[in-house]
C-alpha cells in the first residue's frame, strides 16, 4: 500500500540492447490479476534520452510480484524482477461484512451486522492489531419532521484485528452508509475512513398516527380549517409508511359542531382533511374562561389514535342575542338564577371582546353590548298576577354579558282578597313562565327557556320558647304570593351519629312542639312549604334550618341597685332540666330601642351592666346558654 523506495528506472533499447535516444513514448506498469494491485501513477513517458521513471509505484499485497512494463500499443514490453512486499502498518478498518438490504428495517437493528478488520494501506488484513474502531451514520435525505437518528455502540474495541459490531441500525427509512476508521490513526494516503454499500432502510410497521400538520391557537366558527389538517401513519421511528389506509377525524368534546369529511383514504400513508370546521365556542364549556384551548381533535387509523394540539374557536360576527344563562327554578319571593344575556352570532356563540392573544377581528367586527341597552320582562302575558322584580344593582356587564343578578319573582299586589289568602288558578300555568330580554342593537328580542315557580317559602322560622323538656318551632307564612297548602316539618339530633329525620308533612298551622326533646344535644330543624307544582315534598330552594335545645329560661330577675350609669342584677336560675353552661345579659332602651348583649358567657347568677344613660329606661334580660351548643332560651323574664 505505500510507494516503493526505490522506484522503477528503465531505458528505451535496440534489438541489440543499445540505448536508443527516443523521446515521447509512454510505459504502462501492470500486474497479473489477482495477485495484487499497484498504486501510484502507473504511467510514465521516455525522454528525449530515452530514459522512463516512475516516481510513485507501490503494491497492494505482500508477498513477491513481478511487473510488466508495455509500451503503448503493445509493440514491445519487459518484466521486472521479483519485488518482496510486506505487510504495512495500520491504516484503515476494512468492511469485510455489509449489511444486506433485506434486512433493514426502520427502528430494527440490522440483521447482518457489520464486520470490520484492521488493515494496512493495500487493505491486507492486520492480525493481532489492538485498536477501537468507530463508526459513523450517514442519513441521505433526512430532514425536519423526520426522526435522524441511529442506535447501537458506535465504537468497538478488539486486540486481535477482528471488530464485530452489533446492534447497529437506524431508525430513518432512506438510503444510508455506515463509516469505520480506526481510532489510533490521525493521517492516512486518501480518507482514513472505509465505507459500507449504500443501503435502503424500509419503514417499519404501522405503530401510531400523528396529526402532522400545526393548527392555529384560535379558529373561527364554521369555518374550514386552513392551511389543510395533514395526518401520517407512522412507524415507531416516525417514519411515514408508504401503504393505504383510511383515517378518520373527530372532535374531542361532545356537540363541539364539527362538519366537513371525517373519513379520508391515505393511499401514501398521510390523509389530508381539508374542509373541516367547529361551531361551538369554548364558552358553553367554561364560561369563566371563554378563551380557553377547550378544543382538539382525534385522529385514528385502524387500532391507532392520536390527539391534536389543543385550540379555540371564535365566534363570528353578532346576528341577535340570548340567553347565556337561562332562568332556573325558583320559588315566589327568590332569584330565579341569574339570567345573562348575550350577543350571539349565527351559531349561538356569544360574541366577546377579543384577548391579546388573538388577532383583532379575527372572525368579523366585536360588537360590544351595554347593560342599559337590555331589558327584561315576563314573556307569558296572560300570567297577569306575576311580575319581575329587579333589585338594586341588579345588572352588570362582565365581558359584554349582562347580567341580572337581583332578578326575583313576586305575586303582585293585589292579588290576594285577604291576608295571604290569595287565588292561584292553575298549577301548569306556573311550569311555562318564561323571561323576555329586549336589546336597542338592531332592536333584538329572545325568550328563556321555561323555567317553574313554585309556591313560597315560609318566613321567620325560629325557636319561639323553650322548656326543660319541650321546644317551641314558629314561622310565619310566606310573604308573597299565595298562601301554601300545608307544611312540611322535620327534625334530629346532632349526636355522633345525627339521628334519623323524624318528618311530619301536611301541617296547616304555622307551629310545632316537639315534646321529650334533648338537652345535652342540639336539635336540627326544617320547615318548608309543600309543593304546589305535583308531587310530594317541598318546594325547592328550602330555607335554611334552624338549632335548638331544650333549656328551662331563668325563674327571676330583679335589679339589685343602680346608680347613675351601672346596675346590679341578679336571677334565679331554672328550677328544672340541664343547668347552664352560662349565660347572656342584654339591654334594651324603651320605648323602642334594640336589644343588644352587654355581657356573655356569665358563670354567676348575677352580672353588673355598665354604660347606662341615666335619662333613659332600660329593660334588663338574662339567658341561659344550653350545655347542649350554641343556644340561648329564646325567653327570660325582664
């Protein structure tokens, strides 16, 4: 493999073996085949005095050769003597072993590994060498979006020349080379690297899809989405494989409006859907965050199936209003929800002033709504003894939706021939009321859905009086509207376990004693008023319950003396049931004054009032506080 030192000399002769002075004529150097092969310039051309040198001839095999020397045309030639040439040092990894194209798949390590040995410049192989050898992918071709990558130990270390490698491949479908070089060598005639054939990796088999294509952040209602949504079947590699399949889309959350082709054949492994749209806006699935990336789609191909990138969708221009939120069930005298009312474009979409994040306009000018602008009324007329209450403050506008948040109903006055005698004709009549917004934008009107009002509630339910064994429930009827058939009470005991509900329905008085009750235990009660609409039990939106104990009240009180601003008073506690955990003093100014509390959690059986006014009168109460919880006797003598 490397130049001889002493290089070819020869003269142009007669038959006689003069020298013949013959410029011009051009020598060839050759070797029988299969013995070896020169290296170096293998011409040269006499000169003027007939002489003919060669300046870099070399063999690639050791052993000893002979060479022929020709001039052009074959006229004449002479052959050398026997030249010895041995074995040169390391200079190169020669690929004895290629990888077979049969054999390579995409992700799967080659089926035939390569086999390298240590070699002189000639390629003779090297016994005995103790070298590393590394090796190099090349990848034609791979690009982005594709997976450029290889595995397997890249470097082999042997001490007798021979270098197996194993667990080699590549995980790109292409053409490919794999380089070696030996680690020890840094300078070599030519590349110090030896190559492998070119080779062609098929794509493995189908293991996923992907959505190949980028969808935008925020896309407009119904309307195609562009450029074109792009699926690949993939290998494991990611390399698209280059067969037919069909592949499907859908949208990943329900009634998300989704229209176009859904089913499309991919005869080269990718589909293209391009007319696909969504009409709904993320709004009717958080309407906190109407912006929100609510939206992807599902993509499949037979066992496999992949999500895309979440999105928004937009909504296109304002064409009318609606109701954001309809009106709920309620009952007379309660809010019925908190309607919102909305500009909405053609799919039902509230349109909503745009975030930073997406560009103005994007899907036709945002039409701003005003709170003044938008008024509501009762949209069944004939229910003439219903009217709609707006509270103070009852409208607010949160991202051009108006909001009606005092919005109540109420029978209205007079309705009743008497003190909550009141007529109520049909009970299906109060199942289809309805409310009607009315906007000045191009003069827009919508109705609710239907939504019931129930009968009121009772008012004013408390623990009217105590005794040691007994308490005393109230209440009063509803405020508004008719009066209720009847009542529904229930109570228990908040033991550990609470106890089960004792229920009494079809109560027409407005008071109820529960005899026996506990006093080392509260008492938990409800009162509501029974359906007017069908059905047992009560109506909806029951008030909230009360709690009570069974506690004696004080037996006296007596104001033991006074001066100018305080007062010394005294009671007699119950002479019956649990005693007080302690107790709370209040005060009140007569004539009409507020009772309030000057002193609470009093372990005596008397307690000094300060602060008084010395022109004023006052009445002075004491309440015993049950061992039970947090409840006073309702009543004390003054």
């Amino acid at each position: 493999g490397e130049a001889c030192a002493q290089q070819p000399w020869l003269q142009v002769v007669d038959g006689a073996g003069n020298a013949v002075s013959q410029a011009g004529l051009i020598v060839t150097a050759s070797i029988p085949s299969g013995s070896a092969s020169l290296v170096g310039t293998l011409t040269a051309t006499s000169t003027a005095s007939g002489n003919v040198s060669f300046t870099d001839l070399g063999l690639t095999a050791s052993g000893t050769h002979a060479v022929t020397y020709t001039v052009a045309g074959g006229a004449y030639y002479v052959e050398s003597g026997h030249v010895r040439v041995s074995v040169g040092g390391p200079t190169f990894a020669r690929v004895l072993v290629n990888p077979r194209d049969s054999g390579l798949v995409a992700g799967v390590a080659f089926v035939t590994q390569p086999l390298v040995i240590a070699a002189d410049a000639g390629g003779n192989f090297l016994s005995g060498v103790a070298d590393t050898v590394n090796a190099i992918f090349t990848l034609f071709g791979c690009g982005d979006g594709q997976d450029c990558s290889y595995f397997g130990p890249l470097a082999h270390a042997a001490t007798d020349g021979v270098f197996p490698f194993s667990a080699l491949g590549s995980r790109y479908a292409g053409q490919i080379r794999v380089g070696f070089k030996l680690a020890s060598v840094s300078a070599c005639p030519g590349s110090c690297w030896s190559y492998t054939d070119v080779m062609t990796v098929a794509t493995g088999v189908p293991s996923r899809v992907v959505v190949a294509s980028n969808i935008s952040s925020a896309i407009c209602a119904s309307t195609a989405i562009s450029p074109a949504i792009s699926v690949q079947v993939q290998d494991a590699s990611g390399n698209t494989v280059v067969a037919s399949f069909v592949v499907s889309i859908a949208a990943k959350l329900e009634g998300a409006g989704l229209a176009g082709t859904l089913t499309v054949d991919a005869p080269q492994g990718v589909a293209t859907f391009s007319d696909i749209s969504l009409s709904r806006s993320c709004f009717h699935y958080d309407q906190d965050n109407p912006f929100a990336l609510c939206h992807s789609f599902v993509v499949s191909s037979g066992p496999f199936s992949a999500e895309s990138t979440p999105f928004t969708v937009i909504a296109r221009a304002a064409v009318g209003i609606s109701f954001g939120e309809n009106p709920e069930d309620t009952v007379v005298g309660q809010r019925a929800g908190t309607p919102r009312v909305y500009l909405v474009d053609l799919n039902g979409n509230p349109v909503l002033p745009l975030p930073a994040t997406v560009t103005p306009a994007l899907c036709g000018a945002v039409t701003t709504l005003s709170g003044t602008t938008v008024t509501l009324a009762m949209a069944q007329e004939q229910q003439a003894g219903m009217t709609l209450l707006l509270g103070m403050g009852v409208r607010s506008v949160v991202d051009s939706a108006v909001f009606f948040s005092g919005a109540n109903l109420n029978w209205q006055v007079p309705v009743c021939t008497a003190s909550h005698v009141c007529s109520f004709s049909s009970p299906a009549d109060n199942r289809i009321m309805r409310l009607r917004a009315s906007a000045s934008y191009n003069s827009m009107v919508v109705d609710s859905t239907t939504f019931s009002v129930d009968v009121g509630h009772p008012t004013d339910f408390i623990a009217a009086e105590t005794s040691a064994t007994s308490i005393l429930l109230r209440w009063q009827a509803p405020s508004h509207g008719p009066t209720p058939q009847a009542y529904t009470l229930r109570y228990r005991y908040l033991s550990t376990p609470p106890s089960s509900w004792s229920e009494f329905p079809g109560l027409q008085a407005t008071e109820f004693l529960v005899g026996g009750a506990r006093s080392d235990v509260l008492l938990e009660a409800e009162v509501c008023a029974e359906s007017l609409l069908g059905g047992a039990g009560c109506a909806i939106k029951r008030p909230a319950p009360v709690f009570a104990a069974a506690i004696q009240p004080v037996a006296s009180l007596e104001v033991l003396f006074a001066t100018e601003n305080r007062a010394l008073v005294a009671w007699e506690p119950a002479r019956s049931g649990a005693p007080a955990a302690s107790y709370r003093v209040t005060s009140t100014i007569v004539p009409g004054g507020l009772e309030i509390t000057v002193a609470e959690g009093v372990l005596a059986n008397s307690t000094t009032v300060t602060n008084l006014d010395p022109t004023k009168a006052y009445i002075i109460r004491a309440y015993p506080k049950s061992p039970a919880g947090d409840f006073y006797a309702p009543t004390s003598p003054s």
